[in-house]
C-alpha cells in the first residue's frame, strides 16, 4: 500500500478527480434515502397504490426479460454463426434502443401498437390491447432492454471455440443439441449478465412506458405522477422502494461477475 | 473402406484439388504434407464439417458426401484437443454415449473400458483444464473412440505434445490401430509418419501426389515435390539389436551401425543420400560402415546425380557432377559405399 506522501502531483490530481465522482454518483442516492422521514414511510409505504406499481413492474420486467431470453439467444446465435457481412448489417440495428432516447421510442411504440396500425390491429383481434395496458409496458421493457441480452450473449458465443461445437457434432448431437449442452453452459454466466442487465433495464425505464401506458402505473411512473401531483416527500416512498429493488439486482450482478 | 474421389473444395487461402485415395479396413493411413496445403479441411470434409464442392466420399460403398455429420460414423480429434472446458474428463467420455441415448449402465461401463484403454482412468473426476497436454489428448481421443467411429481421422494429434507425451501417444495409436481400428492420421511431421504408417499419402498443393506403404514412397517419390519433402533417398525396415553405444541394425543380408538410445525391437532406419560416400577402393577412414556394391542405376537430379548401389539391397547416394566425371561411373562399375554410424537415424515402429 503506498502512502498519500508517495503520490506525484498528478497522481493526487487523479484522485481528486475520482473521488469527486463517487460523491457525485452516491452522494445523490445517499442523501434522498437520509432526507427520508421514517415515520412518514413506514406509513405511506402501506399505500396499495404503491404495492400494485410495484408487482405490475416486477411482473412485466421479468416477462420482459424472459422473453427478451427467448427471442434474443436465437437471434445472437444467428448472428455469431452467420457470415460477417449479415452480422455487420444486423448488429448495428440491435443498438438503436440503445441509442434512441427513451421518450421517442415511447412514440414509435404507441404508432406501431396501436390498434388503428397494421401489427396493433392484428392483436387487438386477439384481444391483446397495448396502449395503457401490461402488453404494452411489457412490450416497452422488451424494446429498450433486449439489446442488453443480445450483446452480453453475442460477445459470449464469438467467444466459444467453433471446434468444440463441431465435436460435438462428430460425437452424434444435433445442432439443438450441441446449442443446449455446449454453447448455453458454455455461456450462462454472460447470458445470466445479460438478463439482470435487461431486468435491471426494464424496471427503471420511465421514458418509453410512459408513452404506451400511464396507467396501470409501473414504479417510475408512480414517483413521477406523485412528484408532479403529489410533491417530493410523497415521491420519495416509491423512490426508496425502486431504489433497493436496483441494488437488488445490482448485488446479484456483481455475484455473477465474482464468479469469474 | 473409404474412398475419396476428385474430392474439390476452394477456400480462401487454398484449395483441395481433386484429391482422390483409398483407405482400406484397419489401415494406419498417414497423410504427409507441409503445413497449409489442406490436410485439416480435407479431414473436415470427410468429418462433414465443411461442403464439398464437387466429388465424391463413400464409406463402406454407401455414399456419405452430404451426409448429416452427425449420421457419418466418422471421428476426428484436433490438435488442440476441443474438449469441452465445462464437463469433467468422465463427462467429456460420455457426451456422445449420452447424445445417442444410451443407457446409464451402459454409459458407466463402456466408459470404464475406454478409460482404460486410453489410460485416463485415474482423471476420470478432474476439469480440463487441470489436465496436462498428453492427457488431454487421450481424453479427446478416448471420447472420440467412445462413440466407436468406423473411421478414426487424427489432425496433428502429436505436433503439440512433449518429447515424452508424444512417444506414449504414438504408442496408443499403434495400439488402438492393432485392436481393428481403421485411422487417417494427418502430420507434416515425417518421423511421425515413418513411425505410425501402414501407408502413406503425400500431399501437394491440395492433391494426394503419392501414396504407397513407407519404404516404397521413400525409395520411390514419384515427384521433385516428395523427394525433397522426404530429404533423404534410403531407407531400410528391420530390427535393432540390444546394446550399448554403435549398434546394429539388421536388414535382410546387411548389417548398419547405428547410434541410438532406442529400445531394441523392429523399426526402420533412414539414411540421407548425400551422408553416403563413394570410392573405387576400399576407404581407411572412420566410417563404421563401408558396403562393396554395383552400380544399378545412374540418374541426373537437381544439383547433383544420384548413383544407386546394390549392396545387397539398393543403396542411394548423391554426388556432385563432379565427382561424378573424376571417377567415371557408369551402371555396372564395382564401388565402395561408406557412411557414418551417427549418419544412420533410427525410428521404432
């Protein structure tokens, strides 16, 4: 360990830098959870309002999420497997809900789900509704998240050796089989990352879900509607709660990353 | 058993050009070439790995060439072995008994017998990636053989290995290959392919140039391109007698003196031309071997001329053009061979 006196100029100027940053990035966090009012909390948190918010969000995060598994695994394994100018073509459009703000993709949303559009039409005849309903704030999640599980896992299948895949097919399994007991273990602690990440993602989105669906109300809705209505100390309660489901998901990402 | 017909396949880098050959039922078929002409995608087409342009692959006189890879019945192990790093070594043993659904006795017992052979059965527990070079290389073979391909192709499997590990694992081929096992065993390495061959194809430029049993490929190459892959003309199958220091080989109705620290038994020793020296007298020098013989067979080659003896087998040398006009020779002529002990290189197999 060297000591403060070891350090050259630039070195303490280095630090300086890096501590003003952690106290810019939890000095935020820290100071709503100190200005909370204990009793206040404890008696608003009883709220059922707050309490709905919050499973609707749990639920369509993981919904979201899950799906995003679903639909997204295949798609990094196509293009991990297909040639580089596909892949070069296809990756880039993974990362426009990267890139889109939050609130504009809220709109395509709305244009495209909606049941005077094509594809909304076409659930709404099955009886799925999108705008202001849990299809729509899952459907918000899954597009602003499943870039996440893309990427993490798209970086982990590039990663396996093709020769081991390829043996595995010599010794008898089929391409489903090779992919289930090769490439997914081979893979589960990236594609793991890539699953809190997106749940992580869809929880706290405000932007998008706000456009498809204010109501039912997911938790950033929640502590927006009661800042804006209600004041600040009302929306400090959902806050809180958002906030420990993040570290939440925070600690069991770090968990996984330890592993390695 | 296996039979490749004008076999094409262009890549970016190379191509196989209508490589054609035959292996038959428990052949130790070696394929010799230098690194990049094709050996490793020719396998992988065999293995169904990659499409085949054109041409044709049957094994057992059922045509394969676009056969699913996995209804093929062939094995194959890369050099660099591709185990799977997330299974144990028993794991890695049982994947294909496991994908083909066998039952778990079977699985356990088949496994125990495999192990065995390959001489693994003390890992049986351990990651891969504990695993030495030598030792994952049995495991990668063991797996492979587990599945009981008709067909066993080998990619390099010694190029990577140890002194030591290498010996062992040469010894395990020759073995698996007495028990019936029919292999294609591709190598640049030409000790590993006199040590191993029943026969031997070369390789050029994405063509099989060649293919014949060992000694007859080394007496006789067929092109510029395999006499100067092989570097050196004689080559001689027998035994080698117990010693210590100069021994002797035995082959047919000559006797060499070699040095070597091989163990005694059969193998053949390989003489490069140009360590053979000619004279019309009997030489007085060091040389510990020294063979009257006549001249069979005179021929020009590329910087030089080859002479061919009859020492009571054919014995190659190669001399300068001119040595060759001061003394003389012609077919027919009686002359000294003489060569060093230490010129002699012996190989077990």
């Amino acid at each position: 360990m060297r000591r403060f006196k070891d350090l050259d100029r630039f070195e303490v100027l280095c630090w300086v830098f890096t501590l003003a940053a952690i106290l810019f990035l939890a000095g935020p966090v820290a100071g709503l959870l100190l200005s909370v009012d204990p009793d206040f909390f404890a008696h608003d948190a009883r709220d059922p309002e707050i309490w709905r918010s919050l499973k609707i969000t749990v639920f369509s995060g993981f919904a979201s999420s899950m799906l995003g598994l679903v639909t997204g695994l295949p798609l990094a394994w196509v293009l991990s497997t297909s040639s580089v100018r596909v892949r070069n073509t296809i990756e880039p459009l993974i990362e426009i809900p990267i890139l889109l703000p939050p609130v504009i993709a809220g709109i395509c949303l709305v244009s495209f789900l909606s049941e005077k559009s094509i594809v909304g039409g076409i659930f709404s005849r099955l009886g799925i509704e999108f705008i202001s309903s849990v299809w729509g704030i899952v459907a918000g999640m899954y597009f602003v998240g499943v870039p996440f599980i893309v990427k993490t896992s798209l970086s982990a299948f590039q990663e396996i050796d093709h020769r081991i895949i390829r043996t595995a097919r010599l010794l008898g399994a089929g391409s489903a089989r090779a992919f289930f007991t090769i490439v997914l273990p081979h893979s589960s602690r990236a594609i793991l990352t890539g699953f809190i990440l997106m749940l992580g993602r869809s929880i706290g989105i405000f932007g998008t879900v706000v456009m498809i669906a204010y109501e039912p109300k997911t938790v950033p809705v929640l502590v927006y509607h009661r800042f804006v209505s209600m004041g600040i100390e009302a929306a400090k309660t959902p806050a809180v709660l958002l906030i420990g489901l993040s570290l939440l998901f925070f600690a069991m990402r770090r968990l996984t990353v330890r592993g390695s | 058993m296996l039979k490749v017909s004008d076999l094409c396949k262009s890549f970016s880098g190379f191509s196989l050009k209508k490589a054609s050959f035959e292996v038959a039922e428990g052949e130790l078929f070696v394929m010799l070439g230098p690194s990049g002409v094709g050996k490793t995608v020719l396998l992988e087409c065999l293995a169904g790995l990659e499409r085949v342009d054109s041409g044709s692959i049957t094994l057992d006189g059922k045509n394969i060439t676009c056969a699913p890879i996995q209804e093929r019945s062939i094995g194959l192990v890369y050099q660099d072995q591709a185990l799977f790093p997330h299974l144990t070594v028993w794991e890695n043993l049982a994947y294909g008994l496991k994908v083909r659904g066998h039952s778990a006795e079977t699985i356990r017992s088949k496994i125990d017998d495999i192990a065995e052979k390959v001489g693994v059965g003390a890992l049986l527990g351990r990651r891969t990636d504990t695993l030495s070079g030598g030792e994952a290389q049995r495991v990668a073979l063991g797996r492979t053989m587990a599945v009981s391909p008709r067909c066993l192709l080998l990619d390099e499997p010694i190029s990577s290995l140890d002194a030591r590990s290498r010996s062992e694992m040469r010894r395990l081929i020759r073995e698996l290959n007495r028990a019936g096992q029919t292999i294609i065993h591709v190598t640049h390495d030409f000790d590993e392919a006199l040590s191993l061959a029943s026969r031997i194809a070369f390789m050029e430029d994405g063509r099989v140039v060649q293919t014949g049993p060992p000694d007859e490929v080394f007496r006789h190459p067929q092109s510029e391109f395999v006499a100067s892959f092989i570097g050196l003309r004689n080559f001689f199958r027998g035994v080698l007698e117990p010693g210590e220091g100069t021994r002797y080989f035995i082959s047919g109705s000559i006797r060499l003196s070699v040095v070597t620290d091989a163990e005694p038994g059969n193998g053949v020793a390989t003489l490069s031309a140009e360590e053979v020296v000619l004279s019309a007298e009997r030489p007085a020098g060091s040389a510990r071997n020294v063979f009257p013989g006549r001249v069979i067979d005179v021929a020009a080659v590329r910087g030089g001329i080859e002479i061919v003896l009859d020492v009571g087998t054919e014995l190659t040398a190669r001399i300068s053009n001119e040595s060759m006009n001061e003394m003389k020779i012609s077919c027919g002529c009686e002359l000294w061979a003489s060569f060093k002990a230490t010129a002699v290189k012996f190989h077990p197999g």
